[in-house]
C-alpha cells in the first residue's frame, strides 16, 4: 500500500502520520492542498477521496485533507482524477473569488480542523479502504 495524505491540518498529520506517507505544511491554503494533490496525480496517483468532500465550501474552511494512493484502481478512468481535481480547482476559484477566506479566530480554526478531521476518520475506518 503506498498511500499519501495531502493535508495542512496539524490534526490530521498527528493522527496518522505513522500510517499514511504525509505531505503536511500547516502554512499552506486550502488552493495548496488541491495543487499538491494535483502533482501526485501527475505522478500517477489516484484520489481516494474526494478533493470537495464534505459540506464545507473553500471559502468557509482553512483546511483540507485528501488521500491519494499509488496503487492501481481497477475502475479508474485514465484522467478522471486529474479532471475531477481540476474541476476542483476550478471551483475553489470560483467560490473565493469576490469572498476571500475570513481571518477566522483560532477556536473557528479548531472548529474547522475538527470538521475536516471528521470527514477523514469516516474514510480512514472504512473497511475498504484499509483492504488497499
């Protein structure tokens, strides 16, 4: 298993920075984090979670996290992910045009961390993924 998780939340890399190969930098925006997983991507990863996941919109959380593995997919498109993180680029433009991101106080920040480590439990504790 060869799988990378992508994330500049401090939360998600203290949790399983001793399961996942991590690339982490807490400094980086959540357009960082898409353009990170972009390049592995590019190096021939497939998502294994979705860039847009969860109900929170780019221009109302700091923080993303997304696993992409090394591993071949059986059902994989050929540039399906690279499509699907682009269109998700594409709409982070989108919503933060206009909007920039708040200067949120750190307790909204630790909302947000916690709302985006919630999202990665419910895909780290699946059976499935842990077959990978």
């Amino acid at each position: 298993m060869d799988n990378v998780m992508v994330t500049n939340n401090c939360r998600c890399f203290e949790k399983w920075k001793d399961i996942f190969q991590m690339e982490f930098e807490e400094g980086w925006t959540y357009l960082d984090v898409l353009t990170k997983a972009r390049d592995y991507i590019h190096q021939g990863y497939h998502l294994l979670t979705h860039p847009l996941a969860g109900s929170v919109k780019p221009n109302q959380t700091p923080f993303k996290s997304i696993i992409l593995s090394k591993d071949t997919l059986e059902d994989a498109e050929e540039f399906r992910d690279l499509v699907l993180i682009e269109d998700s680029i594409a709409a982070y433009h989108k919503f933060i045009k206009g909007k920039p991101l708040p200067d949120w106080p750190e307790k909204s920040r630790e909302d947000f961390r916690t709302v985006d480590l919630s999202l990665m439990e419910g895909v780290v504790s699946n059976p499935i993924m842990n077959r990978r």
